[in-house]
C-alpha cells in the first residue's frame, strides 16, 4: 500500500501546487445529463442499426483481458466521440498511459466534444493546477468524489479529523462515449493495468458494452455527477492566474512525455490495436441479457450508507442461484465470518466453489493478504477449493515491455455462476468493497461467454497458481507444477520472512477497513 501511493505521488500528469485550501461544500453547480440525440454520430450509426435486430433487452459485450487490446479500445473511442465523454475512475496515475488517456480526453475536448471527468481524490495529491487548466477549457468539466482538504496538512488532517467520510471512495471504473459505447471492469488508467510498466504487470478484465446496458450506465454516471458528494474543481482548488496559459502548458507538457515513447514496441502494439479494432465490425459482441449492479453515491455518506442501495444484494442473488458451480476471482478476498460460511453452505447444497486470488508472493497489499489468510483452513475443511495466483504467471498484453521478471499480481474481478452468468467489475470480495466504498459492475447472462472464460480459467490453473490444500496434518500447503513435476510449499511460497511477518502482523488491522 506504501509503495503504490508514493508511486502516484512521485510524479504527476498535472503540475504540482503548494499550499492549503478549504473546500467549498457550497460551491455552486449546475446539473447536467447525458446527451440523447447521439444517433447521428458515428458510433450511433454503427451501433444502432445493429441494436435494432437483436432482442429486447439484450446488450452487446466483448470482454477485455489484454492490457494493450484495452487501451487500445480507450484511445480510440475517445477519437471517435463526436459529441460527448463521460470518465468516472478511482486512479489516473501520472505514467505513460495516464498521459496517453489525459491528452486523449483533452484532444476531443479541443474538437468540441463535451468531457465530464469524475475522478476519486484518494490519489489526486499534487494534481490541483492539472485539474484547474483543465476545468478552465470550456468542454472540459472536472467533478472530485468526497474531496480531502488541500495540501499536505489539510490532507493528513482531513484523513483524522473526517475520517468517516474520507474513508468512503469511488472504486467505480466507466467511461462512455456518445451514450453508444460503454467500457466498464477492474482497470485504474496507469502502466500496470495496460501491460505498459516493466516492473509489475497486472491481470485485469473489463468489458466493452453496446445497447440497452449503455443507457444503465449513463443515467448511473449522472446520479454520481449531480450527487452532493461530487465537487466542482474549483470548490477545492486555487483560481489560477492564467488558465489558458497553463492549459497549453499542460498540452504542451503531455505531448512531449508522448513524443519520448512514440518509437517504442508498445506505443507501437496500441497503435497496431487500435488499427485492428477500426477493421473490427460488430460481430465481436456477443449479445446477451444483462444486469448493471451498482452502489448509490449515498453509499459515501455514512449517515446514509446503511439505507443506500447495495451492489452487493444483487451479487450474492446470482452466487446463491447457484445449482453447480460457482467460481470468484478476487484479488482481494477478505470473506470474513459471514462470507466464509456462505460459500460452505454452497458446498454444503453439492455445489463446488472456486476461489482465485493472490498468493502473498503476487499480491500488491500485504495487508489484505492477511485478512485473507484465516479463511483458508476453514474453507478448505468445508470444501471449498483455492488457488493462489504465481508471481511469476503470465499476463496478456505485456509482452511488449521488457517484463520478464515483472511480479504478476491478479487485478480481476469476476465470478462465474453455472457456466451461465459472468460478472465483470470494480467489486472486490472484501468488507471495503461491501460495506464502505462504491462499486460498479455487470452481470452478463450468456453461456457462450461465461464458458469460454471458464475454459481460460481451467487453462490457467495449472501453471499459472498454487492449489492451496491441507495435508494429512490439517496444515495449509501449496502445490504448484514446474516443468511437469509437483512442487510443494510448507510455507507462503517465493516469499520471504520479512513479507510473511508483515501480513500476519496486518491481521490485527480490522477486517471492516480492508
């Protein structure tokens, strides 16, 4: 957890500021609403013609596992949008492809095309001159989930002396275009999640969506955008005595960390990619019904939270319908009491339960790994089967970065239910994710989808994790295959004793803040 934040911190796609500013909670904004009459453009031309012949209620889905295939279908939308683009995201990092996505947004907004950025605060730290050129240009419009107060002390004060409301964020990840096209899943914009960074590649998933499901998403972009808990920038931050001067600054400072990785493989792949996706025609959706599950922003005011409408209720429906199978991929598992004698009472009804997560090894928060380590003997003597994903696993899309010795660490989150339903989201099976932050995903009802990544799952198993097991004893052990022959760990395997330490000693952190 450390490392990541002074990673966001180190560097910016915005200007460091200094100082210290109060937030304005009555700043005055005006609502604002998705654009309708988007038939006309492009995509609406594309797009709709083909919603016509599919049933009622069916959207269309193409998931996205390669990091490269995802940016790739970010990059080009926002090329494509004549008329609108709609962002909600927990991180945008200051790194190769947080520039990429910033100058990309900033581009269509130089073409006319309105931006509504909604952008968590957890990580926004030395962002304010950024987001204030930004909101300065006049299609450009930035909204900041739960705000901290500005500057170091304002922000470590605030941490204190508002806990109960900074501790509530966004996790949510959509970005929407024209109100025709959707992308939704478990991806912050940064290097790691798009295969781009050397050091740590991350597998991750999210869906691109046609059709009904992009109107769900919209009218919940604009119930977050017009909620009480979502702040103009200027609210916040200081006024700036030039906005047009340091917008083109801003242009100007984007271009050229581009012009550094232009010539090189991945700038190339997403290139190749995005090249790919113009040839691609709409026969790559498989077309399905569907559920857009997500929390009310109220969930991010505590007075409110305990009324709020919960992702979660709709997520354990579809794992309790279960009649056969269900398997999570979580990297951050924290059943705790309740959940971990739920997914015995589904072994308990003859259905087998798989759980995929992180090993200690691949996982990026130590902490969380300890309030997942307890579970696993329980569930184990209950039935249920883990696998802990391998540092070293392979992760699509990274292969155009000088990877090879990158720690992989599991980023989805998903579940299968029967072979029939699939889940693509923000939601991490976690007390954080359940009870405090807000998450948005869907629940796509296909067979075909829902087994093909089942059969990729199967596929990665064997190689790719350690199966978690109890030996003859009842201790927890790891089984993992090397060159065809069986491996078996005493302990939490490629780790040291300094990490195993610090995970058991995170396990006195309560569970409820994981």
């Amino acid at each position: 957890m450390i490392s990541r934040i002074n990673s966001i911190l180190a560097a910016s796609v915005f200007v460091l500021v200094t100082g210290c500013a109060s937030i304005d909670y009555d700043y005055p904004r005006s609502e604002s609403f998705h654009e309708t009459d988007t038939a006309d453009t492009f995509l609406g031309q594309q797009i709709l013609p083909v919603v016509a012949t599919k049933p009622e209620g069916h959207s269309g889905f193409y998931p996205m596992g390669d990091g490269v295939d995802a940016l790739a279908a970010r990059i080009l939308l926002a090329q494509r949008a004549e008329k609108t683009i709609d962002v909600q995201y927990y991180l945008i990092k200051s790194d190769i492809v947080g520039r990429a996505f910033i100058l990309s947004l900033l581009r269509a907004a130089d073409r006319g095309v309105r931006v509504r950025l909604l952008l968590d605060d957890m990580f926004t730290k030395g962002y304010d001159v950024g987001m204030a050129a930004l909101h300065s240009h006049p299609n450009f419009e930035i909204r900041i989930f739960n705000p901290f107060n500005r500057g170091a002390t304002g922000r470590s004060l605030g941490a204190v002396t508002s806990f109960s409301r900074i501790n509530r964020r966004m996790h949510n990840k959509s970005f929407t275009v024209d109100n025709q096209i959707t992308i939704i899943g478990g991806r912050n914009i940064a290097d790691e999640y798009f295969g781009a960074r050397e050091d740590s590649k991350f597998s991750d998933l999210d869906v691109i969506g046609v059709g009904p499901v992009v109107q769900d998403v919209s009218n919940m972009f604009d119930t977050y955008w017009n909620h009480s808990t979502a702040l103009p920038a200027p609210a916040f931050v200081k006024e700036l005595e030039d906005p047009e001067a340091a917008l083109n600054e801003l242009r100007d400072n984007l271009e050229s960390a581009l012009d550094d990785v232009r010539d090189s493989k991945y700038a190339d792949a997403v290139r190749t990619r995005v090249q790919k996706y113009i040839e691609t025609d709409s026969h790559m959706f498989e077309w399905a019904p569907y559920k857009l599950v997500v929390d009310s922003p109220d969930k991010g005011i505590k007075k409110k939270a305990a009324e709020a409408d919960s992702i979660t209720t709709p997520l354990l429906e579809s794992l309790r319908s279960a009649e056969q199978k269900v398997v999570i991929v979580s990297p951050y598992f924290v059943p705790r009491k309740g959940g971990t004698e739920g997914l015995i009472a589904l072994e308990e009804r003859g259905i087998d339960v798989t759980i995929i997560t992180n090993s200690l090894a691949a996982n990026n928060q130590f902490t969380v790994h300890g309030g997942y380590a307890p579970s696993r003997k329980p569930l184990l003597e209950g039935g249920v089967e883990i696998f802990e994903v391998r540092p070293d696993a392979d992760v699509s899309g990274t292969e155009f970065v000088n990877a090879s010795g990158a720690k992989a660490t599991l980023h989805t989150k998903s579940f299968i239910v029967d072979e029939e339903e699939l889940f693509i989201g923000s939601f991490n099976f976690d007390p954080r994710s359940a009870n405090i932050n807000t998450e948005l995903g869907v629940i796509i009802y296909d067979p075909e989808t829902a087994l093909i990544y089942s059969e990729l799952i199967d596929e990665a198993l064997a190689n790719q994790t350690y199966e978690v097991f109890l030996n003859e004893k009842g201790k927890v052990r790891w089984r993992t295959y090397v060159n065809g022959e069986e491996v078996v760990f005493e302990k939490e395997p490629d780790t040291t004793w300094g990490q195993r330490f610090m995970a058991g000693f995170a396990r006195i952190i309560p569970k409820s803040q994981l």
